[in-house]
C-alpha cells in the first residue's frame, strides 16, 4: 500500500476470487503470497510469501451445514474469454440445450438430454463437473464421477462433497460405509459421519475419539455447535469445551469463547474474561487476581501475563516467563500464536543488545504449521550467526529449516544462510561446503535469497526460464481440455478453480505447459499470477504467468515517474494485479494507493483528482503510483528497500528504523541484516518480494537487469527506464 500504514490488511478483491476459487475444491491449506494479519502486532506475519490458511477469515465448514452448492448462472453480457466453442474442436451437439435445462433446474431432463444429445466425451464430463459444482449432489453421483476419472485433479474436492454428502444422508449405503472406513475421513462432515456409524456398531470409544477431534479442531456455525452438542454431548468432557474455548481464544474470538467457558467449568469463567480482557489490551491486576490459583499456572494464563509484560515493555520479565512456560503444542493449544509471542519478545531482545536470551526464546520455539517451524528456525539461525557469532549452532538450525522448506522461497533462505554460516565456520573442511548451499539457493532465481546467492557466486542475477512445450490436444490431461471448455462457456469461477486444481496435480512439463497455454489466452494478470505460483511451488517454472507483462494498462506517464519493472513489481505484490482490489484500510486499486497520497501525487504533478478513479480507472492508478515511486526513490536517495519499506509502512517508519538500525545506504550498514531487522514482519516480508519481482520484470521488459546483489539493495540505478 502507498505509505500511511504500519499494518495492511489484506485486500479483499485481491483475494477474494483466489479464496473462492481454492475453497471451492477443499484447499484450505494452500498457501499463496497473503499476509497474516490475527495478531495485530507488528511482527506478526510470516515470510513464507505465502498466503496460510489465516490469511483469510476462517469460515465455518459448509459441509457440516447444508451441502448446497449455488444455482448454475446465466452467462454473464461482460464475458471476456478469449476461447470460443469453435476454436475448440469438440463437437459440442446438445450442449447448449443440456445447460439450458441444468439452468432451469430441471435436472431430471438435463440428464437424459445430455445423455442422449450430447455424443462427445470431454463435452459430457465438462457438463457433469459443472453439474457437481453448481448443483447439491448425493454420494453416488459424485463418486461415480470419481471412480470413471480416477486421475482427475479435483479428487479432493470431490472426496470432501463426498463425505459431506453422507454427513447429510442420515442412512448410509454399504457403499457410504465401506467409503467412510477404507479411507479415515479428512472432513469434519465425515468424521461425524463416521462416528454415527461407529455407535450404531456399539463401538462408542471410537466415535468419541472422532468427536472429539471434530469438536476441538474444526470450525463451525454455532448453530452447527448446539447440533453436536445435542447429539454427542454425552461423549464430550470439560477438557474438550475448555481446549475449544482456547481456541477461540487465539483467534481472539471472545463471544465464542465465553459462550463455552462455564461448560469447561467455572474456574474457566474468570480465566477466560481475563483473556478476552488481555487481547482487547486492557487487562489489569484485578483480572489477573481473579483467576483461581489452581489456573494460574495454566498456559492460557501465563500467556496473558506474558503478552501484558512486553506491552508494557517489560521484556527481560516477560522473556523470563516465556521461557518457563510449557512447550507441549498439545498443552499450548496454539503453538503457533505462541511463536509470534516469542519472535515480539526476541527481536524487542535484540533491541535491547541481549542477543543470547533472543536466541534462546526462539529456539525454544514449539510451531507447529511448516511456515512457522521455518521462521522459527530462521530466527533461531540468523540471531546465533549474526549476533552471537557461532555458525555452528547457526547451521544446527538452518539445516532445520531447510528439512521443512518446500516453496521456492523458503528453499533459497534456507540454503542462502547455510551457506552463510559455512562461509563464516572456522573448519576448512565446513567453509568449502558454502557453495554448494549457495548453489542449491542460486538455483530459485525468482527468489530474494536465490538471487542474492547468484550474486555471491558471480551468475547473472536472473535467468528466463527454459522453453516448455505443451502437448497435443490428444495427449492433454483431460481436465486442460475441459478447462478451456468452461472458459469459453463463461463459467469463469469453475474454470479458475480447476485450473488451482490442475496445477497443484498434474505432472509433466508437457502438461503444465499445455495448462499454461489455455490459462494465458484469458489474458488475465490474476490468474496468471496465481497459476504460476502454484505451478512455481512444484517445481514447474512458468514465467510468463508467474510474473505477468499484462495486468496494468498504458498509461503516459508524469514527470520523474519509476520505471515500468518497479510499477509491476509492486503490483504483483500488493494487488496481485486485482484493479478492484481494496483494502480494509482503505488502499485501492492495481496499486493499492492511499486516497490521500494518489491525491497529493496528483496535485503535486498538476493533473486533475478522481477518486472513484483508483478503482474504476487502473491506468489512473497506476500513473499515479508510479509518480509517487518516483517521488519516494528521491526522498530516499535511490535506495531501493527504503522505497519499497516506505511505500508500505509509511515513510515515518522508515526514519524510525534508520535511527534504530543504521542506514542501509552506508557502506558500513549490512543491508541484508537491516532489512531482516525490520520490526514489522509485513514490511521485511513485502521488501524482499517486490526486490525478487523487481528482478524478473527487469529480465521480463529487458531493462537492465545486472547483478545487482547487496548494491541494489543500496543504490537504485540513476536513470530508470521509463514507461
């Protein structure tokens, strides 16, 4: 976002279809470029680049509720596919007639014209996966889908509906059955259904083994908790209702919370209200006081205390408390917010010169999700090398984080600081292993840390992916096919979500690049953007939709403005190309601008302010973005990481930080270290992205792209092209 914030939310357009799309297949651990943003602290956020499932509002599970799907649309007067049912080659007799009757709601009829109308296959299956998609299925429908295309790539999805759908058939087939014990249910709605089952079978310890778990780690309507508790509150104990409790708790959700307390037990009243009180940031010593001692050692409680201690600055105590407290996850309830607690109060440490109590507070970490064991670790490395001076302890950590990575991001940080910390050991024999780390990070080119280990190793600091050949129609997955099919039929949103699917599944270079090609001909920067992570995290580099040269219009553009690379390089971070994108507080359009900098911008440049401009007008948006980037390049000297970390903190920060940390335009500041030391985990997270994207859309509109390592991290070129 264009300055003016220590914290953004996430904007809402920006993801909403991504969200949408991912949750309509049952993707609810995917991760994409999002923020997390629960923790209202600073350094709250973690650097995967990737969006975590609390990036978003946890929503309750649909298929515990009703299992409708919505009504099939009439074609929207906007389409824009770029693929027409003649280009397609398939013989699509019926078709028409077929949707026409599904758009009726005349299934009965919708089926026999298809099955009588329509003689081509892929026309028939895309027909059916429509059917699945916008209509309420049984059991038996949806699993003969899966059955006759068992390598399909939404198999997840159709797993979940499947068991949602035997959730909602109160009598269960013997084939439900044998569907819902072959296989341990992966949905809450199949667990309960499962353990329905497994009373009638008088088997009640394994129903409440299922029930339980659903209970403490699902997320519901409260309609949908008072229904559970009817039917199985005889196999839930106080234990449960308090663990759920907490778990609102963490997602400071404390109507919900406090709706449970007394069921866990009085003693759980107080506790709770204190916690209520501690994240509304006004619990006091009375609070404190009236929570029974037989809670007071009780992790939910030392939490409070310790949260209320680092508000109040008193860190060296609440460190203290930290590292007495428990470090069982299951004890905890939430390892992970108990990990942001710990990473607050190491880097106030650090602050405060006391190196070794920060590093011990993050070692001791207890995560849990593989995002959070990797920064964890990172911490934990970073601080032992870079402020306690021990690359052997460092590399313990390191190594660790590296056993976790996954995601190109997280790979080339793992491998960059492995290679940092063999570099820096004393054993000969553990120095010349630095560059084969080095190499393994070089090799994420699309990366920050693979690009700063290229620089370390003398390569071009980017390079263009190796040319990809898609395979022949008659060789494509089906689902490419189809994909293409629903394009050209305007069912947009199902297109989308297939297409999540099929990146996440389908193997073979031909056959991504084949996926590539139909999701290039929409022509639309989103989606690009969102297929090419998905492909990018498998391995699968498919530049020309990870890093988008459409998205943003022409625009002419005003005096001293930044280059085209940089426009697009924030763009691809704050809005993912989303030109109705808005944040919650108040960011706009492709780039995300405040409305009162894109005022003073234009007012500056002496053109005239619309503010329903920003979103309704993506050139204007970006012209004006682009001036300002220009305007802040100058006001920090060509520094890159203090335009980028100004552009979304705000440029007050910014100065906060160089007086804290040095300058990073100093020869004797290291501007690797600065930019990890910046407290906002937001702002560290959205600087290394945009300097990686700045890269490749240099490489991409053949700027100039030299290796430009930590000296780009300085200085800005002094003559950026233009747009």
């Amino acid at each position: 976002m264009a300055s003016k914030r220590a914290s953004k939310s996430l904007t809402k357009g920006a993801i909403a279809l991504t969200i949408g799309a991912m949750a309509a297949l049952g993707f609810h651990e995917m991760n994409l470029d999002g923020i997390r943003l629960k923790d209202k602290t600073p350094d709250a956020i973690p650097l995967d680049g990737r969006m975590e499932t609390a990036t978003r509002p946890e929503k309750p599970d649909a298929g515990l509720e009703t299992g409708l799907a919505p009504a099939l649309p009439e074609p929207t007067q906007e389409a824009t596919t770029k693929l027409t049912l003649d280009t397609l080659g398939l013989d699509t007799t019926g078709l028409n007639e077929a949707l026409d009757l599904y758009r009726k709601g005349d299934l009965a009829a919708a089926d026999k014209a298809t099955g009588t109308l329509v003689k081509d296959d892929t026309v028939r299956t895309a027909i059916e996966w429509i059917v699945l998609q916008r209509f309420s299925s049984g059991f038996t429908r949806l699993q003969a889908f899966a059955k006759a295309h068992p390598q399909w790539p939404a198999q997840d999805w159709l797993r979940k509906r499947s068991e949602e759908a035997l959730y909602n058939e109160r009598k269960v087939s013997p084939e439900g059955r044998a569907f819902l014990e072959e296989t341990t249910p992966k949905t809450p709605a199949g667990k309960i259904a499962l353990a329905r089952l497994m009373i009638l079978d008088d088997k009640p310890q394994v129903a409440a083994k299922l029930v339980r778990q659903v209970w403490r780690e699902s997320d519901f309507s409260t309609a949908m908790e008072a229904k559970l508790k009817s039917e199985f509150g005889s196999l839930l104990e106080k234990a449960d209702y308090k663990y759920r409790a907490e778990r609102f708790l963490y997602k400071e959700q404390g109507a919900e919370a406090m709706r449970l307390a007394s069921l866990a037990g009085p003693d759980m009243v107080p506790l709770v209200r204190l916690r209520i009180a501690s994240f509304e940031g006004i619990a006091n010593d009375k609070l404190f006081a009236a929570v029974p001692a037989s809670l007071q050692n009780d992790p939910a409680y030392l939490f409070a205390r310790i949260q209320k201690l680092r508000r109040s600055e008193k860190i060296t105590e609440a460190a203290t408390l930290m590292l007495g407290a428990p470090h069982d996850p299951a004890r905890l309830v939430n390892g992970d917010e108990w990990w942001v607690e710990r990473r607050l109060i190491a880097r106030k440490l650090l602050d405060q010169n006391d190196a070794a109590t920060a590093y011990k507070i993050c070692a001791e970490h207890s995560a849990v999700s593989r995002d959070l064991r990797i920064e964890a670790e990172f911490h934990a490395g970073w601080i032992a090398l870079r402020f306690l001076h021990d690359p052997e302890k460092a590399m313990t950590h390191f190594a660790q984080a590296a056993q976790f990575a996954e995601t190109p991001i997280s790979i080339a940080r793992a491998a960059y600081w492995q290679g940092r910390a063999a570099e820096d050991d004393m054993r000969a024999e553990v120095a010349v292993t630095a560059n084969g780390y080095y190499g393994k990070a070089a090799r994420q080119s699309a990366t920050y840390y693979g690009q700063l280990a290229r620089t370390k190793l003398g390569l071009p600091l980017v390079t263009e992916a190796p040319a990809r050949h898609a395979l022949l129609p008659a060789e494509q997955d089906p689902s490419i096919r189809i994909i293409a099919l629903l394009q050209a039929l305007d069912q947009k949103d199902l297109a989308q979500s297939l297409s999540i699917a099929a990146a996440q599944h389908l193997e073979g270079d031909g056959q991504m690049a084949a996926l590539a090609d139909v999701v290039d001909t929409q022509h639309d920067a989103h989606l690009a953007l969102m297929i090419g992570k998905l492909a990018g995290y498998r391995g699968y580099a498919l530049q020309n939709l990870a890093f988008p040269t459409y998205g943003i219009p022409s625009f002419e553009p005003l005096p001293n403005s930044a280059a085209r690379s940089l426009v697009y390089a924030i763009a691809r971070q704050e809005s993912a190309f989303d030109t109705k994108a808005v944040s919650s507080a108040g960011a706009r359009g492709v780039m995300q601008m405040i409305v009162s900098t894109a005022r003073r911008t234009a007012e500056r440049a002496g053109i005239p302010f619309n503010e329903t401009r920003l979103l309704s007008d993506a050139a204007f948006n970006a012209q004006l973005a682009a001036a300002h980037l220009g305007d802040l390049l100058a006001e920090q000297r060509g520094s890159w990481i203090l335009t980028f970390a100004a552009y979304n903190a705000g440029g007050k920060k910014v100065k906060q930080w160089i007086d804290a940390y040095g300058d990073p335009r100093d020869p004797a500041v290291d501007p690797i270290d600065w930019v990890e030391r910046i407290p906002f985990t937001e702002t560290r997270n959205y600087v290394q992205r945009v300097v990686e994207n700045l890269a490749m859309y240099q490489l991409r509109f053949g700027e100039d792209h030299r290796a430009f390592g930590e000296a780009l991290l300085r200085l800005s070129p002094p003559n950026p092209v233009r747009l």
